[in-house]
C-alpha cells in the first residue's frame, strides 16, 4: 500500500472539500459504464463514494477501470469535485461530491460473490438471502448495511453501559469461563480436564454463583458484559452461547434494583438512537397478566385485553363453557374449584375475518392445549345488538347483555376459549391475543412498550418428577410475607423475582437474593436438595454465607435480544457478529466439528457410537 494508505474514509467528503486531492481505500459497491464514463461507487464502514474515472482520463486508467469487478478491495487517489445543485444525490451522505480518479491500484480482487451485497427490490426492499447462506458466507453478509448499522449500535449500546454503570459506582469485574457444574435450568457446556482425568469444568449458564460471592466479598456493585453457555435443544434462534448485562448490588431492595434499570435503559435509549424513554415503566403483577393477556411477556403497543367471560356459562346454553367452569368432587371427597372462560373483543373486525381465517386463530389456540376457538359476530346497532355465527345460536336474545358486559359494540369480532385449567385458557387466548397484534399491524415499530413482570410465584409443580421447582432459581428470596408458610404451602408463595418486558420480549430477569444460609437450606429441601446434596452441588457458595453475607439482589439484561429489539429485528442471529444457525451449527466454520485421536487421548475420551 504504498503511498495509497487512505487520507479520508467513504464517508467524509463534503462539498467543502472540493478539488482537495484525496486518498480512498474500500469495497467496490457497484460499478457501471456510461458514455464511455467509469462510475465506481466505493464502500467501506463509514460510507459511499462516487469515484469517476472521466472520458479524457489516459487511455491506460479508463482501460484499467473497465476490468474492475464488484467486491474488489481498491485504493483510489483523485481530486474531489463538488456536483452540480441538480446532480446532488440526497440518498447518499457524500452526495455533494464525487471523485475524480487520478490513480487506482488493486489491493485485492473478488470471486464471483454468492449473493449481491445490499440487493434491493424496485419497491427499495432489501433482499436477504436465506440464512445459511448468509451464515456461511458470513463476512460478506456483515458488509452489508444492514448488519454494519446493527453491529456499530451494538457497540455503542455496549460503551453506554458501561458509561452509566461505571457513573454509578459500579466496578466492572469478570467471573470465570470455567466453573463447576451445578443445576441452573439448561444443562451445562462440559470441559474435560486433561490433568484430572474423568473430570470436568462447566462453561457458566449465568455467572450467577460468582456475582453473589463478589457481594459477600464486599464490591457492593458489580457488572459485567458476560459471556453465558447452555446446552439447550435446538429452537428458533437460541443461542448456544449469548451474552448479558449482568449485574449484582449489595445493601439494596428491590424497588432499587428497578430503578436502575429504568436509568440505564434511558440512558442508552437516549445515547443511541435519541429516545426519550419514559421515567418509570408500568408494573403489572405476573398473575394480573396472565389473566389479561395470557403471558408473562406481555406485548403492550395495543390494548385489546383479555376478559373473564364466566358468566356466559350461567347466560346461555352452550354446554363447553358449562363445562369448563362446573365445580367437580376431587379424589380426596372435597371439590376441585371450576377453570375458566375468556374473552377477547377484537374491534372492527367482524366482517374482516372469514372463518378461515378464524380458523387460523383456532389452529394456533390449540397449539396451547385449548379444544377449540369459540367465536360470535356483533351485527346490528349500538343500541340493538345481534350475535351471528359461531357459538350464537346459544346465546339467543342475550346479545345485549353479552355486549354490555363485555364493553362490545356492532362490527367487533369476539373471541373465547373455556378449559377446566385456568392457565390453559389464559395462554390459549393470549397467543391469539399476540397473533392478532401481527396480522392487524397494531404494534407501531417506533413505540417502546417497557414493563415490570413482578409477584412471581416462587415454586413451580413439576407433574413429571412429581415435586416442586424454583420459577426462577434457588437463590431467589421469597417475599418476606411467605416466609412462615414456605413448607406448609409452596404454591401460593412469591418470590422476590422480576422481569423486564419490552414489545412482547423477556428482557431481563432478575430476583432478591437469599443471603440466611438456614433459609437457603430450607429452599434446598423443598425443591429436593437434601443438604448433603446441596452441599456437594452448592457448598462453596453457602460456606461464604456464613461469614457475613449482605443483602443483594441484581438483574441481567439480555443484550443480544435488547439490540435485536432495537434494530426492529425478529432474531438475536441478525445482531451477533457470528451467531449459530437454529441447529447450534456455524455454517462458515463447520462448527463443531470431529478432532484427531490424539486429543481425545489426551482427555482420556473415547467416542462411543
């Protein structure tokens, strides 16, 4: 590169710099010939140039410009010349200005590429290429705009983070890539040791353990961007490995905890994109949006909540809303309390939705064990309903006392699933809630929908095992009201958890710690851990509980997801540098791959078919 080591970048000239003598280095973009003219538009991260090789340049450049191919990595040098007012290209940052070409030397050239870079349709919609192929040609996908916008925000998200945390008084420490293998929800990344054969280090879902033994060791706040491995079965766009905002506070409850996120979202919602994120963010307790919008993660850019509609059992005649609510004897000669019926009134819609198309919603409600999808439309005025189709026929002249409860109107389309389980109705209806909010585009792409998740219940049935589970995880501290009742009754216990939702995302999750080693022990046993085990899987967290240990709790925001939400895309893989595809596979790198006997040997392994 001699003496064509680039004075300026693709992105910098103006019409001020006009008949300065420059020097470029970057990608060509596209290059076309007109009127016996070069034109080369040259591309690196910060911008594009037109470079201009003239129709009275020497015959050797014009000769030179014409076997020049997309893709090659070239070195211009060539004087600036501002275009004429009505020349002016407003789509482009450099669109002042061109390039006259003076000199050009290849750096290097180009294959023929197995996609165009920034394709675009004539509607100006970006074509992307199918996801293997852009996995596996992963350094021309990152070339594009596209991913060169969403990994500079990624950074810039990054350095805010940092920025407010450490104004905060937060040190920034790392925790270890290789920890011991304990129960945390997913199973663990497995390391062999080669000098202890027949064990193993774990690769750290969360660095969990190792925050809460920073608080006792007396850092008082603590973060980290932390790099986080579950072996988890393949599923939509699940990581094997992602990364979070992980951080730990001492001496703090949890309003505090809260509080804090809320500033460090502001604050990078302001830094980079110049959002004004409100104050505070809305708390909804886990149980009120369940039964509102039937998940914990609620999607909150429209409205449209879901209703209890039980009393249409006792209104009409239809026998499955009955039969969902009907109290029933159980087992031990007492009575199991009857499930639920609810609602959903989608405004407008009733002559929108064929029953194909209600049949669609049906499909996806039973892909959350509903039965079925029951439906009405309101026909008629405002002041004298009529119901038609679906379930009508067993609500006869109940139309407005239907509406009235309701809050429905003529032209709206409503919605039910009945189950004998709550929670089945709940989620049934909520995932057609969700579908509803996509096919009718009610979520507006510049609105930030923040929420709290809170009142978590601390304890989970598992039907399987037949025993009780941590919702969250072992080391959350139940609310301090449940304390007498943990073994008595573990169902109705909340813990001291929270999430961050935003645009029907989990952001964060995070919880008050235990800090009583007496009352981490008795979590241990009702979830199984007799304390033997616990102290085999747990012992060196526990132990440094008995010296001291402060009141904590912390938060770990899921950076990949919160940029992936940002940049308006539906999967983490289009915000990751080099993401596996949905089978943990790295198309470029054919990872993971087979390694020699020798090694296994080593790691004294033996590959068993």
């Amino acid at each position: 590169m001699e003496n064509m080591k680039r004075t300026v970048t693709c992105g910098d000239l103006r019409k001020a710099d006009d008949k300065k003598t420059v020097i470029l280095n970057g990608w060509i973009h596209r290059i076309r010939e007109h009127g016996g003219i070069s034109f080369i538009n040259l591309r690196d991260r910060y911008g594009i140039t037109q470079v201009v090789v003239d129709s009275d340049s020497p015959a050797e450049l014009a000769d030179f410009a014409k076997n020049l191919r997309m893709e090659f990595c070239i070195a211009v040098e060539g004087v600036v010349r501002a275009r004429p007012d009505t020349m002016i290209n407003p789509d482009m940052i450099t669109g002042e200005i061109e390039v006259v070409a003076k000199a050009i030397k290849v750096l290097s050239k180009s294959e023929t590429l197995p996609f165009m870079i920034d394709e675009v349709q004539k509607d100006g919609t970006p074509v992307i290429p199918n996801e293997d192929l852009r996995l596996k040609y992963r350094y021309l996908d990152l070339r594009t705009e596209r991913m060169q916008h969403h990994l500079a925000l990624r950074s810039k998200v990054t350095l805010a983070t940092r920025n407010y945390l450490c104004d905060k008084g937060f040190y920034e420490l790392e925790t270890p890539t290789f920890i011991k293998s304990t129960p945390e929800g997913a199973r663990d990344y497995l390391v062999p040791s080669r000098l202890y054969p027949g064990k193993f280090y774990a690769l750290p879902q969360s660095p969990q353990l190792y925050k809460q033994i920073l608080m006792v060791s007396g850092f008082d706040k603590y973060f980290q961007i932390a790099r986080c491995y579950r072996d988890e079965d393949a599923r939509g766009d699940r990581q094997p490995e992602f990364t979070q905002i992980d951080m730990e506070m001492s001496f703090v409850e949890r309003d505090d905890v809260l509080n804090l996120t809320e500033g460090l979202m502001a604050h990078i919602f302001k830094e980079t994109m110049n959002v004004t994120l409100p104050e505070h963010f809305e708390r909804i307790a886990y149980d009120d949006a369940i039964e509102l919008y039937g998940t914990d993660k609620p999607e909150l850019r429209f409205d449209m909540k879901m209703q209890d509609a039980a009393f249409m059992a006792d209104l009409g005649t239809f026998q499955a809303f009955k039969d969902a609510v009907a109290v029933l004897p159980d087992e031990k000669g007492g009575s199991l309390s009857g499930g639920s019926v609810k609602a959903l009134v989608v405004p407008g819609m009733a002559e929108s939705y064929s029953r194909k198309k209600i049949e669609e919603l049906e499909a996806v409600a039973k892909i959350y064990k509903a039965k079925g999808l029951a439906w009405m439309k309101v026909t008629g005025t405002e002041t004298e309903p009529n119901l038609e189709g679906g379930i009508s026929k067993f609500f006869e002249g109940k139309a407005k006392d239907v509406c009235a409860t309701l809050g429905a109107k003529a032209g709206d389309l409503l919605l039910f699933v009945a189950d004998t389980k709550k929670r089945v109705a709940c989620t049934a209806l909520g995932a057609v809630r969700s579908k509803l909010g996509k096919d009718l585009n009610l979520c507006d792409p510049d609105k930030w929908a923040f929420a709290w998740i809170v009142d978590f219940p601390m304890f989970e049935w598992n039907e399987e095992e037949n025993k009780w589970d941590t919702a969250h995880h072992m080391f959350t501290m139940p609310q301090y009201k449940y304390h007498d009742t943990l073994e008595s009754n573990p169902g109705e216990v909340k813990g001291d958890l929270y999430d961050l939702v935003l645009n029907g995302y989990e952001l964060a999750s995070g919880s008050i710690r235990i800090h009583d080693p007496e009352l981490q022990k008795r979590i241990f046993k009702i979830v199984g851990f007799d304390e033997e085990e616990g102290q085999k899987k747990f012992g060196f967290l526990t132990e440094a509980f008995k010296y001291g240990a402060p009141p904590h709790g912390g938060i770990a925001p899921g950076l990949d997801r919160l940029i992936m939400i940002m940049c308006r895309e539906s999967s983490i893989h289009d915000v990751i540098a080099f993401p596996k595809n949905s089978f943990a596979i790295s198309p470029m790198d054919e990872c993971p791959g087979e390694v020699d006997q020798k090694q296994l040997d080593e790691l004294h392994l033996k590959i068993v078919e």
